[in-house]
C-alpha cells in the first residue's frame, strides 16, 4: 500500500501546513530581503519615496492576511509601475502574482512572476518567482519551460536553505516527468541540506519514502 494512503493524515496536515504558511514564507522572506534592499533603496531615491513604499507594502502584506488584498491591489500596480526598481514594488508583484493564483487566474499570475524575473533587485527575490512560475508551468504540463527556467538559476548566491528549496522544485518537476531516479536524488540532497525548512524536510521524506515502495 502507498504510504500517501497509510500516512494520509500527515501528508494532509504537511499539506495543510505548506498552503497556510505560504504566504507567511514569503512574507518572511520579503522581511529579511527588504531590511537591506529597502534600505540601499532609500538611500538612492528620496527619502519620502523610500517611506512611502515601504508603508504600502506593509499595508498590502496586512491586507494580504486579512483576505482583502484585491480591494487595495490597485495602489500596489500603481507603485510597481512608478518605481519598477524598487524592491518593495517586487514584493508587491508577487502578492499580486500570488493573489492571481489562487483565485485561478495563471495568466496574470505567469505575468506577474515574469515581472519580478526582470526587476527584481535581489536574487533570493526572484528565487521565489522562478520556483512558483516552474510550478505553474508543470502543472501545466510546460515541461521543457519548467526545466530551462530551474536550469537557469544561479545557485552562487543563494543561502544554503534557498539551495534546499531549489532542489525540492527540482525534484518535483523529475518526478511529474516520471524521472524517478533523479526526483529521488533531488529529494535525498533536500534531507542531507541541514538548512532546509522543516516542512520541505517532511515532504521530501515522505515523497522519498513512497518512491522507495
């Protein structure tokens, strides 16, 4: 029997889990990006600029939890627009990327995410869009597309977790290709990253272990 089936309860809540705190993942990603790149920011624009998308940005993130983010979307477009090289205005397209997403909408969720791929001012930034449009476009079936964006991403300068999550999309796309072998060696490189988020952990653990079966 498949261990999808035997641990069904775990896979759900590791599911559960992953869907919840997505939004929370990035957000916390964007924090961490944004303390520094908002702030060589501020300093080579003006300072009331700086300030003033930092403030969207924060209202859009609570807007975001709140489930009220398409109400105010508008003003984030607007920054976006205005100050493409902002580092708040790619944190912003991809809430908005992200908020397409769920509500169906692949085009201007792809749309989005290939704005980010050509502004983004960081690459732990664009790190997130690259591994979210991989997935649409395997769910898709866009296989060939999927492979040649995963292929092209620069591991120099990510962080030793950002190298773990890397390495999970890249299993996942082997796996939906039918490649177990290499899905299999993407999930064990995932288990062997001591950075690795507990949650990309327990899914490339379970995954490994049905593969095993």
């Amino acid at each position: 029997m498949s261990r999808y089936e035997t641990d069904e309860d775990q896979v759900e809540v590791i599911k559960q889990w992953w869907q919840k705190n997505g939004t929370q993942l990035l957000s916390g990603i964007l924090v961490v990006v944004l303390a520094w790149s908002g702030w060589t920011y501020w300093q080579n624009t003006k300072l009331n600029e700086g300030l003033k998308a930092s403030a969207m940005f924060e209202m859009l993130q609570i807007r975001q939890q709140q489930g009220t983010f398409g109400e105010a979307m508008r003003e984030g477009l607007t920054l976006m627009e205005e100050h493409p090289d902002s580092p708040y205005s790619t944190g912003i397209a991809l809430m908005v990327a992200k908020h397409y997403f769920e509500k169906g909408e692949l085009g201007l969720a792809i749309e989005n995410y290939q704005w980010v791929l050509k502004h983004a001012p960081d690459a732990s930034l664009k790190l997130v869009a690259q591994l979210r449009l991989a997935t649409i476009y395997s769910d898709q079936q866009r296989f060939e597309e999927a492979q040649q964006l995963l292929s092209s991403i620069d591991e120099q300068p990510l962080a030793a977790s950002e190298k773990a999550n890397l390495a999970f999309y890249r299993a996942e796309l082997a796996f939906n290709q039918g490649d177990l072998a290499a899905a299999k060696a993407g999930y064990q490189s995932v288990l062997d990253n001591n950075a690795a988020v507990d949650a990309i952990q327990n899914m490339a653990s379970i995954k490994l272990a049905d593969l095993a079966e």
